[in-house]
C-alpha cells in the first residue's frame, strides 16, 4: 500500500476577488507545488479544477482545488478522491491556520477542525479526520475578534512574504511526502519558523 501523497488539496474561496486574501493560503500552496513540479495542464472536472504529475514513473500525484467556496468544498474533494480511489491517509489538505503566525507552517495526521469550516466539511465529507493536514500560518488581528473579516482581507507585505517563503520551503520538500517521508518533512518544516 502506498504511503505517501497521491492528492494535495488546497482549500480557499473561487474567484480573483479572494485570490490574495489569508483564508486562500492553501490555494498559494498549491499554485508553488504545480511551479515545483512543472504541471501546468490543468483541467476543468466535475468537481473543480486539477492537475496531475508523474513524481515517480509508477506513481500519479493529483492537486485540486474546488470550485465551491470553503465552507461547501467537502463534498467535491470527497467525490474528487473517491472517483481516483485515493483513500484518506493519500490526501493533503492545505489551509490557513490563525493559531499559527505568518511564517510558521505545520503537518498533522488527524485532529479536529480549530474551527475551520473548510477543514470541517472536509472531515464531513471525507468520514473521518485521518487525513494530513498542512497548516499554513496566518497569524491573528490583533486589534479585532472578527475572524471571518481578518481572514477574507489580505496580509500585509511583509506577512505575505513570510508566508511565501515557508510555502516554497514546504514545497521543496515535497517529494517527501509523495514518498511516505512524513517524519524527514516534519523534521525539515518544523526547524523552520520565520514567524519568530
């Protein structure tokens, strides 16, 4: 049975008006993967947009992104792997992760939602919370307790900088996760915090 990787997932809104807000971090993650790997046929399905590479001769890596907003997006991923038979431990959700600052990134197997509606109707849809999860950093507002504003609103530049270079850190490790490697990517990631 295959360990690693086979569909990375990002979770954000559609449309260019969300394009560089926080709540789309997971989008931007996969938007560096496809750069990494060269994969730029991507193909309009059923369920959202996707692409496929080659990692290794024998074995077909996915990214997808879905076409409904977040918090309806469950459905499609679900629908997405079911239809490739991509089993729950193969999927990578990236998202945005307000417990964590700007520039600080991590992988976790399982684990409840932090109040995430995406990552919520993930595990809804999905059947169960067994899957990795990369949680981008996007810090909290600290002058305002409206989360839903301050995720929808972009970063400042020097935000968005440091969260760009954790994300092309974690994509150059990649091929670790497509591997099974999930213990070298974790060790590799975690020695990394820009945030501080």
């Amino acid at each position: 049975m295959n360990e690693g990787i086979r569909l990375f997932v990002g979770l954000g809104n559609p449309g260019t008006n969300y394009e560089c807000t926080r709540h789309n971090a997971g989008r931007w993650f996969i938007k560096q993967l496809l750069n990494k790997y060269n994969a730029s046929n991507i193909k309009k399905g059923k369920q959202g947009y996707y692409t496929d590479f080659q990692a290794h001769p024998d074995q077909k890596v996915y990214c997808f992104e879905s076409e409904k907003y977040m918090n309806e997006c469950g459905q499609s991923i679900s629908a997405f792997a079911k239809f490739h038979k991509i089993e729950p431990h193969q999927i990578l959700v990236a998202y945005d992760e307000m417990d964590l600052s700007p520039g600080s990134i991590r992988l976790k197997l399982g684990g409840g939602s932090s109040g995430h509606n995406g990552l919520k109707d993930c595990k809804r849809h999905i059947h169960t919370a067994d899957f990795y999860r990369l949680r981008i950093g996007v810090g909290r507002c600290a002058f305002s307790a409206d989360a839903a504003n301050y995720v929808l609103s972009s970063p400042r530049s020097t935000e968005r900088e440091k969260i760009d270079a954790v994300i092309e850190n974690a994509c150059y490790y990649a091929d670790c996760l497509i591997n099974g490697k999930m213990d070298e990517f974790m060790n590799e990631l975690h020695q990394i915090n820009h945030g501080v």
